[in-house]
C-alpha cells in the first residue's frame, strides 16, 4: 500500500468518526437517545476508549485532511535515492515537486482532471515507474512526443540537430558507495535550459535512436552513463506523470556518513 492510499484511507476513517460522532450528538441533544440504568466498569471502560478513539479523530482530521490536499494537488516532497541526476541532484536530497503544473489529477486514480500545461524538454520529472508503477522515478524530460532522440557517441541528437555542449572541468563522485569515478563535466543546453551532465568516457556506449510516440516522453538521467532510463526501458506515458521538481528543501551528506549539506538547502534545480 502507497503512503497516498495510507493517507486516503486515514482520511476516511478519522473523518468518519468525527462524522459519526456529530451525529450521535446531534440525537443525543434532540432527546432521542436516552442512557437507562447504571454502568458497570466495563461499560465506564468501553466508553472511556470510545472517546479517547473518537477524540483522537477529531483532533488529526483536519491535519491529515489538510495534508492530503497539499500532496495531492500542490506540491509533494521526495528523497533522492541514487546518483543517476548527478550533478544536478546528489543522493540525500530532499526536494519538492509541483503537482499542478502540469495539470491537476485525481489522487489514487491518478486521472487527470484539468489540463494546466504539459511536461517541456529540460524538465527535471518525477513520474510512476512504467515497469512497476509504485515506483517512483526522477530524470529529465529530452524527447517529447513526435520527437527523433538519437544518443550517438555520447552525444545528444534531437530531430536530427546536436545538443549544444560546452566543456567544464572533471567530476568526481562514487559509484554504489564503493567506486570512484572521475567524469567528464559539460554544460548541456536543452530546450533553451542548461544543466550540467556528466560523461565517463571509459564506459563504452551503444549508438541508439528513438521515435517517440504520442502521448509519451523519452527521459534520460543527466549522469548520462550511470541511469536507467528510457534508453533501456522505453518511453514514460503521460498517465504516469506526477510533477516537476523545482526546488530542494534539505539535504543530507549519504555519501560521506551523514551531516547536513548546508549549500545545497533552498536551491532551485534547474
């Protein structure tokens, strides 16, 4: 169970008791329900839990309500677990996604409702994995739909023209906690937004060419050699779309033990 449909159902539950409750109280003060005879202990007992239960409800309703809502259709927090977005995003960054701007979808269902505008080459998406959809995955959007992506000798190709790439500095990062590697650092420019991408050009790469079909995207981690992605698993429908990332609200330092990275708190990523 997702944690969506744990909160759905904490929801209904909790709001049905409080619902449940007002309406015991309601007949209660119109006279219609009377208490004869006196309680024993166990009677004391059970209503002193039955309270305690309905109090509780009461009281997290409106927070689970309000927390809901929130995920549901404004913004939604996630955690990076890998370092396919390196350097973008590192293992142990917090970030939040907007759950609006590209439409509003029905939670659970995850039918959209009102279309706002759609995903646009160089977003940085959080979508439901196509091959096991309680999975969520993060890269970035390169082929939209009706789209030509060619990946040729480590170089991007989008309708037959080049991305446009410009040399940094080297990059060093550790592969599974275990490796490093040094990497090639380059400043890619893809539908007018620059971002930076790593290459290891001691990894061999296969030639590849896609057609993407209506309705889908093609996406691509930006540590190009280090990421599943649609250049193994295929094309990302847009029923699985959940948002764009925009802005990283925490940061923790996984790759050296642990700690707070203070510099990475409050960054927009681009």
């Amino acid at each position: 169970m997702d944690f969506a449909l744990m909160l759905f159902v904490a929801l209904l539950v909790t709001g049905g008791i409080s619902l449940w409750d007002r309406m015991a109280r309601r007949l209660r003060e119109g006279g219609t329900m009377k208490v004869e005879g006196g309680e024993g202990s166990g009677a004391v007992a059970a209503r002193t839990s039955e309270r305690w239960i309905v109090e509780y409800s009461k009281a997290f309703f409106p927070v689970i309500l309000i927390v809901f809502l929130l995920r549901s259709f404004i913004v939604e927090p996630f955690r990076i677990p890998s370092g396919s977005m390196l350097p973008s995003l590192h293992i142990g960054d917090f970030i939040l996604v907007n759950k609006f701007g590209y439409g509003l979808r029905l939670p659970i269902l995850n039918k959209k409702i009102v279309s706002i505008s759609l995903p646009e080459r160089g977003d940085v998406m959080v979508f439901r994995f196509p091959q096991d959809e309680s999975v969520n995955y993060i890269k970035r959007v390169v082929g939209l739909p009706g789209d030509a992506v060619e990946y040729r000798d480590k170089h991007l190709y989008i309708n037959g023209e080049p991305v446009p790439i410009v040399d940094l500095d080297d990059y060093a990062f550790e592969e599974s906690g275990k490796r490093q590697i040094i990497a090639n650092r380059l400043m890619e420019t893809l539908g007018g937004v620059e971002h930076q991408v790593l290459i290891d050009t001691t990894k061999r790469s296969t030639n590849m060419r896609f057609s993407v079909p209506p309705d889908h995207y093609f996406v691509m981690g930006d540590n190009r050699d280090y990421s599943n992605d649609s250049r193994y698993w295929g094309f990302v429908p847009e029923t699985n779309v959940v948002g764009n990332a925009f802005f990283i609200w925490f940061s923790w330092d996984v790759a050296n033990g642990g700690g707070i990275v203070w510099n990475r708190i409050g960054n927009l990523i681009e």
